[in-house]
C-alpha cells in the first residue's frame, strides 16, 4: 500500500514538472508560428526525461533530404548483419554524377569515375546532403521501397530517389511522413533499438558533423551544443511557395540530457530565411525550456 502510495505520488510530481514548462513551451510555439503564412509540424520529445510535445504531430508531411536519415538506418542495418562494411569501395560512375542537383561530391571530383567507401558515402549523404551519392546508396540497398521494408511503418511513405524528385514540383513531395513517428524514430535510435550502439555512434557523429542547414535547429543555440542533425529543403515555385524547409535532430542540453526536436515547415509563403527562422525560434524555445 505505502508503495503504490509512493508510485502515484512520484508520477504526479513528474506530471506536474514536465506538464507545466510543456504546457508554456506550447504556447510559445504557437505564439511563434501564430502570424506565419506556413503549414507548421511539431514534434518534440525528452530523451532521459518523459516529456513529449506536438503541433499536427500525426499528419503527414513532405521529408525531402530528411528521408536521407532513414536511407543511413537501412544501410547501417546491411553493414550490421555482414552484408556490407564501412570500409568497402564502392565505384560512382561518371552517369551517376548528375549536375542540376545539389552535390558537393561533384564540385571536389568533377564528372568522372570515382572510388570512395561506404563510410565516406554516408559522410556525402548525411554530413553534406550529397543528391548524387545519396542516390547511389539508395541503388546499392536495392531501391527506395528496401528503406521502407527495413523500417515497415505505415507512418513513413518513401516512393522516389533524389534524381525522380527533381523532375517536377509534385515529385518533390511524394515522400512523407508524420513529425510524431520521426521523433520516436530518432529516440529509438539514439538508445541503439534501430541498429547497432557501433552504427548508432558512427551515424550520430556523421549527423553532428552536418555541413548544411546551420540557421534552424543550430540557429540561435549556444555554439558549444551538440546537435545531431539531417535537413530537407525543396524548391520555390513561380508563386513564391516553398513546399518544404525541415529540420529533425538530437539537441544535446546543458545539463547534459538530450531532447528530440523535430520541425517541419511546410507550403510557405514566407521568404526563404523567415522558414529556417521559425525552425531555429522554436529549437531555441525548446531548448531554453528544458536545458533548466
């Protein structure tokens, strides 16, 4: 009896601790998004500590680049069972190279055949986003549906690579998924349920040292935080609409505890830096609630 006593009044404390500054934090962010001409999912959850957050956490939205985490899982998963190593050379054809994407492999090699390793691919395609590389991953695990058999969540639809979303602006966002899902992905992760603590640690390192995208989550935090982190942008049509600007991570607090922040901005008219602004008001929000 004095036990359960005991068990009911600690869940009310943690309910109480975390439920206050989680109710304020809500209203900031609402605060943040009230006035902005975008379509804004939020999902956010304690690592350590039990608290979770969500603005339109169960819809779907367009990953772009974001999907490139999960692509990583489903290669690391092959690396774990044997089938690959980091350290096998993988050939990138002089056809695999295309120019009109975004591709910082291409700028440092040119349009030629070149050998790197598996380890270095997933450095290209997580750390700095590379189209081309991520492509050639995507083709190596035996395409895009081997992502969504590895982690079989109807909660995540992936239909086409890099090269087939640039051909039109409905192809960009054919790839969805929900910001409630993703969080629980990335808190899975972190505590090595996904794939090995080895492959964990190799993509959580890769992800901090992300070259890409330093004006969301990364925005306004102090520069010494750790943030473990993968973006996806589209484009901007003629209208001025920008159909996606994302950014999920892993913040590291001062107290040395971690938060999953992740942050989709979707159909904004918005100019460009006020999307990535609203990403880095709420990474701050956030942090500046739980880091106490």
């Amino acid at each position: 009896m004095i036990k359960s006593i005991f068990t009911l009044a600690l869940l009310l404390f943690v309910a109480t601790f975390y439920g206050q500054p989680t109710l304020l934090l809500e209203k900031e962010i609402n605060q943040i998004i009230a006035n902005k001409k975008a379509d804004v999912g939020v999902a956010i959850l304690g690592i350590e500590d039990n608290f979770s957050l969500q603005i339109n956490g169960s819809k779907q939205y367009p990953l772009l680049s974001v999907f490139k985490f999960h692509l990583a899982l489903a290669v690391l998963d092959k690396v774990d069972k044997g089938i690959f190593t980091l350290d096998q050379k993988i050939t990138v054809k002089e056809r695999d190279l295309l120019e009109n994407t975004w591709s910082p492999f291409l700028k440092k090699y040119g349009k030629r055949d070149t050998q790197i390793t598996m380890r270095e691919a997933l450095q290209w395609t997580i750390s700095h986003s590379d189209n081309n590389i991520c492509d050639v991953l995507i083709a190596k695990i035996g395409g895009i549906n081997a992502i969504n058999e590895f982690l079989n969540s109807p909660h995540l639809i992936l239909k086409k690579n890099e090269k087939q979303m640039h051909k039109s602006w409905d192809a960009e966002f054919v790839n969805t998924t929900t910001p409630n899902y993703t969080a629980k992905l990335l808190k899975d992760f972190f505590k090595n349920k996904i794939i090995s603590k080895q492959a964990t640690h190799f993509l959580y390192k890769t992800m901090v040292e992300t070259s890409v995208g330093l004006n969301r989550i990364k925005g306004h935090l102090p520069a010494n935080i750790e943030v473990a982190h993968r973006t996806g942008s589209s484009s901007t049509n003629a209208q001025g609409l920008t159909g996606a600007i994302n950014d999920i991570g892993i913040v590291q607090l001062s107290n040395g505890k971690h938060v999953v922040v992740v942050l989709f901005v979707h159909n904004t008219t918005e100019e460009f830096a006020v999307g990535e602004q609203i990403i880095a008001a709420i990474s701050k929000a956030t942090y500046d609630t739980f880091a106490k």
